[in-house]
C-alpha cells in the first residue's frame, strides 16, 4: 500500500471519527458512511435513518436518540392485548 493510500485511509477514519463525536453517534449505530476526498466531506447514514454529512470542524446539533439508534426509548402506545405496563 503506497503512503499516499495510507494517508488517505486515515484521513478519513479520523473524519468519520470526528463526525460521530460531534453528532453523538456510536459507532454501532452508523449503518454507512461515505468519504468523499474532493470536498473533505464524510455522510453518515445512521440504524435510525438520518443521513447527516460533516466537514472538519464544523459545528453541528447533536442527533437525539430516535434519529440515532431508531429505537423510541419511551413509547406511547396502548398494549395489543393484556394489561398496561406499569
């Protein structure tokens, strides 16, 4: 592997990296990413379905945790058969 190769694949390890810092997004949860190295710029698509993209140092709002992991930690819905949950 040529050191412009290695260059290359860490640059956008730390970006992807980076990304997911700022957006709050584990590592599990990212379901696809893309480098795209003309505009320094990294997408994620995450288990939840938020497609986000991200430049270094850009400054972003944090995903919350439906849009990250897909999961609704508190639903509202009644029960299909028996008794509420309490």
């Amino acid at each position: 592997m040529a050191d412009e190769e290695k260059k290359g694949k860490s640059k956008d390890v730390e970006l992807l990296a980076e990304a997911c810092k700022a957006y709050g997004i584990d590592k599990k949860y990212v379901m696809s990413s893309n480098f795209y190295e003309d505009t320094g710029t990294v997408v994620i698509l995450t288990v939840g379905g938020s497609k986000v993209s991200f430049q270094s140092g850009q400054k972003v709002k944090p995903l919350d945790s439906i849009s990250v992991t897909g999961v609704n930690p508190s639903p509202k819905r009644k029960p299909i058969a028996g008794k509420a949950a309490e």
